[in-house]
C-alpha cells in the first residue's frame, strides 16, 4: 500500500500544496510534481551534485530527501537564483567566464556557489577568503563531466572577490 501526506513547499516564492507518495524525493517532486526541470538528476544517489538546491538557505542534494520530509520549508532552485543579487551575479560570471559546455551540471554549480559564498561569509571566525584552493574545495561536491572546473572556479572567484 502506498501512503501520501499533505505538505506545503514555499519554492522559489511561491508556496505549492503538494500530496507527495512517500517515496517520492524533493528532487522529484521539483521536476515532475512542479514542472522546475532546472535541477538535474544524474547519479540519483547523492554523488553528483545535479540536484543541488537551496533549502532553507543552505544546499542540500534535492535527490536525497524525501519530499514528504520537507514540509513548511523553503526552496530555491535555479530557476529562482536570479531574483538575488549573488545568484544573479554567479550566473552572468558563469556566462563571461564560459563556466560550462553541455550545461547539465550547471544548475547545481550555481545552487552551490550561492550556498558556498553564504557559508564563506558566515563562517563563525568571520568571512573567510576565498583562494581558488577553496573555492574548488567548497564546490566539491558538484561534478562536471565536460571537465569546465578553471572556468567555474574562476567565475565563482569573479563573485566572490
Ligand atoms: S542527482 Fe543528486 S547527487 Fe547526483
Ligand atoms: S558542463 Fe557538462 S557536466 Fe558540467
């Protein structure tokens, strides 16, 4: 027997009522439940990062939690990242810095550049800056398959400088 709960998710927003079957993830509750095809699913299983979006501020592979679980919390996925100044910035330097080829992990680079320099500025001893070191260490979480990771980190450091 499947189960099925009411919940709320405010995304990129915008709140949606949704009745998601328990098994299905947030990342599918985006794309097929929302029509938000910007994250990507790739592994599925947490070791790609395509997925990546923001919740409740901070990143979070959209492929590993239940949708169910996220009741009341607030989403932003790509499609969103351009109503904030930094996820607005992150995107224009991706496209000066040609940050990419085939496009597919790029939704999740940007959700984790934005979550990344948040984290950097609120580190408890005070912002932290951000070498290129660290910033490839921050995003490592993110793969590329076309191999644009100098033209990321050099986008990122475009914004985070
Ligand atoms: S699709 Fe979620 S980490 Fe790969
Ligand atoms: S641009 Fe193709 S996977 Fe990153």
């Amino acid at each position: 027997m499947t189960r099925s709960s009411p919940i709320t998710l405010r995304v990129n927003g915008t709140d949606h009522a949704l009745r998601p079957d328990h098994r299905v993830t947030l990342l599918d509750a985006l794309r097929d439940h929302l029509g938000l095809t910007g994250a990507k699913k790739g592994c599925d299983h947490g070791q790609c990062g395509a997925c990546t979006v923001l919740l409740d501020g901070r990143r979070a592979y959209s492929c590993l939690l239940l949708a169910v679980a996220q009741d009341g919390a607030e989403v932003t996925t790509v499609e969103g990242l351009a109503e904030t100044e930094v996820g607005a910035d992150l995107q224009r330097a991706f496209v000066e810095r040609d940050a990419f080829q085939c496009g597919f992990c790029t939704p999740g680079q940007l959700c984790s550049a934005v979550g990344a320099l948040a984290e950097a500025d609120n580190e408890p001893d005070g912002p932290a800056v951000l070498t290129d070191g660290e910033i490839r260490e921050r995003l490592s979480g993110n793969l590329c398959r076309c191999g644009a990771y100098p033209a990321i980190v050099r986008a990122v450091r475009d914004v985070a400088g």
